[in-house]
C-alpha cells in the first residue's frame, strides 16, 4: 500500500528522503552481500574488508566482479525504483522508462558516442593535467593514487581473454550501469532537481555534477561532467530514459569489446582507444570530433523540435 502523503510532497522532502533510503539501501546490500559472499567465496568478513582494501589481487578477481555487481544494484538500481514506487501512481511515467524512442533518433545517438570518443579523451588528458595549489599538495596525492587504483582495478576486470568473462564484463561494466546510474541520476535526480530549480537546464547540470562526483575520481571529473550532461540532454530532447541508457551502454561497451580485443590480441593493436584525440599527433581527431559531435547533436535537435535544447 502506497501513502499519498509522498505524491504531492515538496521536491525537498523528495531529495532528503531518497538520500536516506540511497544509504539505506547501500548498506543493506553492502552487509547482505558479504553475508551472501561466506558460503559462496569461503571467506569470512575479515577476509572481505582485506581484500576490498587491497583491491588488486587477480586471485580475488571472481570476488571484486561479485562485490562491484551487488553494490551496483544496491546504489544505483533499487533505490529509484522504490522511490519512484513511492513518489508517484505512475512510477514509469516518473521514471520516463514508459515509452521507447524511435530508431530515428538512436541511431545518430549510437553514432555520436562513437564520434565523441576523441573529444572526451582530449578533455581527459586536459582534466589528468590539472594541479591543485601548493598547500593541497597531500590532498592531490592522494587523489591521484585513488585514480591509479581505480584504473588498476578496472583493468583487472577488462583485461581478458574469455568469452564468458567478457559477457560478465558487459553485464557489470556496461548493462548494470547504464540502467542504474541512468534510473538514478538522469530518471529520479534530474526530475526532481528540474522540480526544484524550475529549470530542466539547471536539473541537468546538478544531476551531471552529481554523476560526476559520486565516482569519486577528480582526474576524470570533467569528461564524466560532459557524459552526464549529454545523457541529460537526450533524456530532455526524448522525454524517454531509454535514450541515455542506450548511450551509455553503448559508451561502456565499447570500452569493455575494445580491451577484450585487446588481451586477445597481446596488448598490441594498432590503434589506442585511450589516446585517440589525447596526443599531439592525434589532435585533428579530437578537432574533428567535437565538429562532428556538435553537428549530430544538431542534426538530433533539429528532427526532434518538440523539446528544444
């Protein structure tokens, strides 16, 4: 049984609320999941807690995949769901997952995040260049050590040779993310920003900035930003959340094919995926890209003209 009280709350008690049962949820699942994790893994708590701190054993690797897949459900899947349960008699609607957009408008969108990718590598490279003021010396640091550990251990999860891994990748990397994190904070947080901002523009910048954030990596905040307000724009210009879902799977899915290509590969192919756009000899594709995106993203809004970007 619902409580009505909850639909015609303001967009504050919205926010607030969901914060609580976002925690909520997170811990429920990070608890449960190392209690569901002993007769699976045969480890006890301590165990755990030591191999999440070190985070870089491939020994473990089954374990970190396990740990990363119940947290996302836990953060990003469940959390939206209820609240849109909750907060209105049409959750689908609230959520904007009611209706499909046309293969009209997908298929540019596939093709601009494919064009995008040298753009996003260039303000990658700006952003990994930044330096803080002298004082915050140790706080960089630090920073750029989160960084490093986060790559290394996306690397231990992408870097292999097996059909069955790669398909588990997919599922964790690419199809868990793009539905949560979209039904989070392009579904639930943008909506209620835009309620509480009166400005669709103003919701999409602070759910952006919020997508951003809560990946906790400063060195990849400017091209994540730039993802999330993309995804945004499209969840205004279709009035459908699965336009960003697709983009950002297929945005992640390239990533997770490409370095499986690569391990089959040895690690040599001919072409980075990282550096496309990042270098000084590839800097037209970068130039390029940013034209090229520009006029998809146009092209996008010019054949939509019932939503205006």
């Amino acid at each position: 049984m619902k409580f009505n009280f909850f639909y015609d709350s303001s967009s504050a008690v919205k926010l607030v609320f969901s914060l609580l049962i976002i925690v909520a949820a997170f811990c429920f699942c990070f608890i449960g999941g190392m209690l569901l994790a002993i007769p699976i893994f045969h480890l006890s708590i301590n165990d755990q807690l030591q191999i999440l701190m070190i985070s870089q054993d491939v020994s473990h690797v089954h374990y970190l995949k396990y740990f990363q897949i119940t947290q996302s459900i836990g953060f990003f899947l469940i959390p939206p769901l209820f609240l849109a349960w909750l907060f209105s008699p049409k959750p689908y609607d609230f959520l904007k997952i009611s209706r499909f957009p046309s293969m009209h408008i997908i298929l540019p969108v596939i093709l601009l995040m494919w064009i995008a990718l040298p753009f996003i590598n260039y303000t990658a490279e700006l952003n990994g260049q930044m330096q803080l003021p002298s004082f915050l010396y140790n706080m960089e640091q630090k920073m750029r050590n989160m960084e490093e550990a986060a790559k290394r251990l996306t690397e231990l999860f992408i870097m292999t040779p097996n059909y069955g891994e790669l398909m588990l990748n997919l599922f964790m990397i690419a199809v868990l993310p793009a539905i949560g994190e979209e039904l989070l904070f392009r579904g639930f947080f943008q909506g209620v920003f835009t309620e509480m901002t009166s400005n669709k523009h103003f919701g999409n910048i602070i759910s952006a900035f919020l997508f951003s954030f809560i990946h906790l990596q400063f060195y990849g905040f400017i091209p994540r930003f730039l993802l999330g307000l993309l995804l945004g724009y499209l969840l205004i210009k279709s009035g459908s959340l699965w336009l960003p879902i697709i983009a950002h799977f297929v945005n992640n899915a390239t990533a997770v094919v490409f370095y499986y290509i690569l391990t089959l590969n040895n690690g040599k192919l001919s072409i980075d995926l990282d550096t496309i756009g990042s270098t000084k000899e590839t800097m037209i594709f970068a130039i390029l890209s940013a034209m090229l995106s520009f006029g998809i993203i146009w092209l996008i809004n010019k054949r939509n003209p019932s939503i205006d970007i």
